[in-house]
C-alpha cells in the first residue's frame, strides 16, 4: 500500500509501482497517461507538480507489453550528477549553434537505444568509426548506456567533436536507429536539477562548475523537446518520453520556429482548487487509522482533523472558511505543498488537531514552503535583498502609493540613492515578487464584472515567465499571497497588526470594497462615579481599561477610550465588534473591579472619518454615532442595545448572536410612545431617535 503524504516521488523505486487510483485526473494528466496516446510525449509542469510521479506511472504501463524499457535498472533515466565544468570556448560555441541541444540529445537518445539492441556493436551490428576520439570512447564504453549518461559524456566535445557527432548523427545513427523493430520506451527526468548550478548563482564562473551560463538551464530542456519530436520521425517503435519544467517551455516558445509542433507533443499540467482539495482526500484516505482524529466519520477531513477542526476562523476578518479552503490557500497551488502541509499534520497526535494547533501547523508548513519556494526561484530573477524588502512590507494588502513608497525606499537602502524608474539600474522589487505569485492584485472578473482576486501562476499563463519585465497590471490595489504573508508575519513587527480586516485574501475569492458601512458600539460603565471617589483606585482603573481595550480590540479598526469610562469602537465587522465587546466585560468582570459594569449600544450604517496626525482614520460622522450614544444611556448593564438596522446587520452577518427584540422596558431605559421607542434627549426632541423597534444582546 502506497505511504501518504509522499512529498517527492523521487522516493518511489522501481520495486514499488504506483498505482493509477494514486493519481488524480485532469484533461492533460489523462492525455498524457492514455498507452493509446502516442501523441503526447512531454509533461510540462512547476517544481512540485508531481511530474516524476506521472513519469514514474507512465513507466509502470508500459511493463508486460513487450517493450524494452530505458533505463532498465531504475523507473526514469536521471543525470548522472550535475552537468560537467565547461571552459569559456565550449560555452561560446554553444551558444553559437542554435541547434546544439537538439543535435547532442538526439545522438544520446538515438545511440543508447542502438546500445541497447546491438549490445556488441561488433561484426554486423558494428557501427561506423565516428570521425572524433572522444565520441569513438563514447560509442564503445559499454558501461554509457541509458541517453543520460551519453549525453552528460557529449557535453565534454570541443567543436570539431560535435560537428563529427553531427555528421556521426546523421551518417550513421540514424539508419541504424530507424531499423530498430522491437518496440522501445525511454524515460528521462530531472533535467532542470542537472543543470540548477548554471541558475543557482550569480556569478559567471565557478571553481567547480567552471564557467556557468544561465541560458543552458533553459535551452537543454527545450532542446529535448526537439530532440523526440525530430526522431518521433525516424522510428515510430521508438517512444521517448520526458518531464520538463514549463519555466523553460514559456521561456522560449517564441523563439522557436517550429514552437506549435512541440507544443502539440506536451501536457501543460496545472490543478485548480477543487483537484487538490481531492489530492488531499485521498492522501487522508492512505492515512493508517491510528492517526485519524475521528476514524469512523464519514468525511475525510473530519476523519483526519476531528470535528472540530471542520472550519477554522480567520483571526483578522472574523470569516469562517472551510479548513480545505484554509489548506489551500496557504500552497502555491502545487500538490507537493499539500503534501508537505498533510506530512506535518499527520506527525501532531490525533488527540491535538483541535482549530489553533490545526492553524499554527499549517502556518509554519507555509513559512516552510515559502522560504523553499524563494531558494528554488530566485536564481531565475533579479531578485532583491530579503533583508532589505521584506521588513518594509508591513501590509497585506498594498494601494499603488504604498507599493511605490516601498519600492523607493528599498533603492534608496539598497542603491545609496533613487533612480528613475525608467532607469537601467532601478529596482523594480515587486516585478520578481509579481512573476513569483508571491504578490496579486484586484481586478474585474471578465465573467461578472465583479472585484476578483487575481494571483498569476506560470503554469497557467502562458505568457509570463521568470524573465517577464513590466508585468505589473494596471490597478489600485496589490495583494500579498497568505503563503508570503505567514512568512512576512515573523520578519516584519507591524505586518500582524496591520492585516486587512475586510477581505481574506486568497486567488479567485471575490473583493469587497470599502462601501463605509460601520457598526458603532458606545459603552460606559455603570458604576465608575464610586470609583473615581478613591483617586488611588480611580488612577490604577484608567490605566488598566485603556489595555484592556487595546488588547481587546487589537483587530478592530477604531478604538478609544476618553472621560475615563467611554469606550468607542468602529468596525466593519460584526464578529470583530462583537468579540470585543465581550473580551472586554468578561475581562472586567473578571478584574480587581467587579463592582464595575459595562453596557453598550449598538448602531449600524455609514460612518464618516478625518485622518489624525498620523493618517490614522478618525470616525466623525454619521447618525450611527449619535444614535449608538444615546442607547448606551439606555442600556441594561452587562448588554448591548441596538436599533433593528444593526440587528439585521449582525443577523446577515453569518454569526450566531443570542438577539432578543425589546417588547417592556426597565428603570432607566427606553420610554415607549405611541411612534415607537423614544430613545432622544427630550421626549419628541429628534425624530429620527424615536425608533419602531429595539433588540438587545446580553454579553
């Protein structure tokens, strides 16, 4: 039985088979898996896609069918190690010769497959000398079987050695190669990792690697393509198949004359929501019962998690989300982040996955992914100083003067000074962060015309690559991805206590718009003219309530205290309104002042503010304010009086509040009129004060 949670398929041998229900479907997978298609040669996918897992699989099909498989001893034929130094005049010539990748590729492939069914190359299955020493040895070392190996050996040819492979290739390769009967498979992975040391610095030469050329990552693996699409020609026995990284297929389909023909060959593999969510079933599925939470539920989540780790609530909007959503919005969209983030929950006894430990894990996982994901990708960038960026980026969501601001002040650090934004030397730091995915931006769905979340991802745009220049869209508004932002929240002080409270950020999820629509909570506290008698007393209260509201309120947008007992709280949400004013009795009531109660009202509509010194907005508008005042004077102490707007509100908010409608009133409440409850100064003195109904909510 196959083990969950296998974040590399490298770990698969070829003593263990993997099995098709361990593989999900989607219209390129099937394409690429279906034996009867012979079209589709190539699987082109991000670092973490599960494209060795797909090669590994199309191996196992091919076993008991009469084919001779390459490499026989292992599931997929891999580098022999990394690529071999090379000297200033071999990486000049390759890069002279447009076709020098395809050509190299095509003699491994074609040579280790005559290797293969001419063990002897000798008498008549002798093949002619080639015209270069070096290729000779090649030819002959029986021990250069598989077209890894060949072509790893190539590499070392001077000139004159491959144009001889050239001539060699095509005077003598290919009519043996086109005789060959028996039908054969080839499988070759892990070109890119072959190659990573030309991208993994930035210098342009190495004392081990010799002089590096970044271009080489990118033209070995498109030059395979060519290479199995150009002998697909000479031998239809011959199957050759391969995974390569869709970086380099992007990178390069523009220049490439004949770009519609091998893209015609590859599966482009790419996983929406729903498919992941499903790889993650089916992981919980494989999962032994001893390290499920719940065994005998019916869903796998609440099997793997435990009820009460169904749906998890975000600390900063108050929004409850379903915990696969939470999952997936914390992965860049690649199985082997779900993988990684399952491993590490699975390793948390069953008894623990309660909401917060299920929380913290995942948000460790993703600070793990991140930082993996920005050491595998910033060989491929510009890239900037971590140190220097990332502290300046204390907000999850960035207007257009903001993210300007901090790509300025990141020059001036980084530069000593700021150039021009059109100048060769500016820094545009959001660029790499924008083809990363790591930064998104809003934007109207073409569907609905709607605010969307758009976040890009290079597996399905085709159009962007890691050498994209000017790729920020046109917008007001850029946002940080949650996988960045779990990282930025240990680098970055203020990032936690600057996060948007309106929207949870995550691709596709729809925005909403500030629309100035407030709840208005005012309170006071029933009993402090006896505490301010004791002036000692008094002093110790003022101190302790302002940090009890501070701390209370830390996710709300407006809150004050003033006169000592008046407590003011702004906020879009009901949730974050609500759970203050709780913290904050229950706290109170649970202080060396007990004798001091809260109460509260509750109003909800648009409210007008003016920035302070600060910039910090200000509430000072509106009828919500007034009209919250005056049923705080109302109130019952340890409750919260509002109108029937605010009821509706906190009702179509999704939350489950314990509202009941006022139908008497007590000593020092509202008055009933025959127009409804009179809540103004005077009996009659406001109209709008006097309102038809009034609800109230213990705390």
């Amino acid at each position: 039985m196959m083990q969950p949670w296998i974040i590399d398929a490298r770990d698969l041998d070829i003593n263990q088979p993997v099995e098709r229900d361990q593989i999900l479907s989607t219209p390129a997978i099937e394409d690429f898996l279906d034996f009867d298609n012979k079209n589709k040669t190539i699987v082109a996918a991000p670092k973490g896609y599960g494209k060795t897992l797909l090669i590994k699989y199309k191996r196992h099909s091919y076993e008991d069918r009469g084919y001779l498989l390459i490499p026989q001893n292992a599931m997929v034929d891999v580098g022999p190690g990394t690529a071999p130094s090379l000297s200033r005049d071999q990486v000049a010539y390759m890069l002279d010769e447009q076709d020098f990748w395809a050509t190299v590729w095509e003699v491994s492939i074609a040579l280790s497959v005559i290797k293969h069914h001419r063990p002897q190359l000798s008498g008549p299955d002798a093949l002619p000398s080639p015209e270069s020493d070096a290729l000779s040895n090649i030819v002959t070392d029986a021990r250069l079987l598989t077209p890894f190996q060949i072509f790893a050996q190539l590499l070392h040819l001077t000139p004159n050695g491959f144009f001889a492979a050239k001539r060699f290739l095509q005077s003598a390769l290919l009519p043996a190669y086109g005789q060959i009967h028996r039908p054969t498979a080839i499988f070759i992975d892990n070109i890119d990792e072959f190659f990573v040391h030309h991208i993994a610095s930035r210098d342009s030469r190495s004392a081990y690697h010799g002089v590096l050329e970044p271009s080489y990552w990118y033209h070995a693996q498109l030059g395979l393509v060519s290479a199995i699409y150009l002998l697909r020609a000479q031998n239809p026995h011959v199957k050759v198949y391969a995974a390569i990284r869709i970086e380099a297929l992007n990178a390069l389909r523009d220049r490439v004359p004949n770009a519609v023909n091998l893209l015609s060959q590859t599966s482009v593999i790419h996983y929406d929501r729903d498919a992941l969510t499903a790889i993650f079933r089916r992981n919980i599925e494989l999962e032994r019962t001893r390290n499920l939470a719940m065994p005998d539920a019916k869903e796998p989540f609440e099997r793997f998690l435990g009820p009460t780790s169904r749906a998890l609530r975000h600390h900063f909007t108050g929004v409850i989300e379903p915990v696969e959503d939470f999952l997936w919005r914390h992965t860049l969209g690649r199985p082997r982040d779900l993988m990684l983030i399952g491993e590490r929950l699975a390793q948390r006894p069953a008894s623990q996955r309660h909401p917060d430990q299920v929380r913290r894990t995942v948000l460790d996982a993703a600070r793990e992914i991140c930082r993996l994901y920005i050491a595998e990708i910033a060989p491929h960038l510009v890239w900037f100083d971590e140190s220097l960026l990332f502290p300046l980026i204390r907000w999850n969501v960035l207007p257009l003067e903001r993210l300007a601001a901090i790509s300025e002040e990141y020059n001036r650090r980084a530069l000593g000074h700021v150039p021009p934004l059109d100048a060769e030397g500016y820094v545009h730091v959001f660029w790499d962060l924008y083809r990363a995915g790591l930064l998104g931006h809003v934007a109207r769905d073409e569907r609905d015309g709607r605010p969307r979340q758009i976040f890009p991802t290079i597996a399905v745009d085709g159009h962007l690559t890691f050498k994209t220049r000017d790729v920020l869209p046109p917008g007001a508004t850029y946002l940080v991805h949650p996988v960045l932002a779990s990282h930025l929240q240990q680098v970055s002080p203020d990032f936690v206590s600057n996060m948007d409270t309106r929207n949870l950020i995550a691709p596709g999820a729809a925005w909403r718009d500030d629309d100035g629509m407030r709840f208005v909570a005012q309170g006071d506290i029933r009993g402090y003219s006896q505490l301010m008698a004791d002036p000692g007393a008094a002093q110790a209260f003022s101190v302790f309530f302002r940090r009890l509201v501070e701390d209370a309120c830390i996710h709300v947008q407006f809150a004050s205290v003033a006169r000592g007992d008046d407590v003011l709280i702004v906020d879009h949400s009901a949730h974050h309104v609500i759970r203050a004013l709780r913290s904050i009795v229950a706290s109170l009531r649970n202080s060396h002042f007990p004798q001091c109660e809260l109460r509260f009202g509750l109003d909800w509509g648009q409210v007008g503010s003016v920035p302070d010194a600060a910039g910090h907005p200000i509430p000072s508008t509106g009828v919500p304010l007034r009209r919250a005042a005056r049923l705080e004077a109302l109130a019952r102490p340890g409750s919260v009086l509002m109108t029937d707007i605010a009821s509706r509100a906190l009702s179509e908010s999704g939350e489950s509040f314990e509202i009941s409608e006022v139908t008497s009133s007590w000593p020092g409440g509202p008055r009933r009129r025959a127009r409804g409850w009179d809540v103004g100064k005077r009996p009659g003195s406001e109209k709008d004060l006097v309102l038809q109904q009034l609800f109230t909510l213990e705390l």
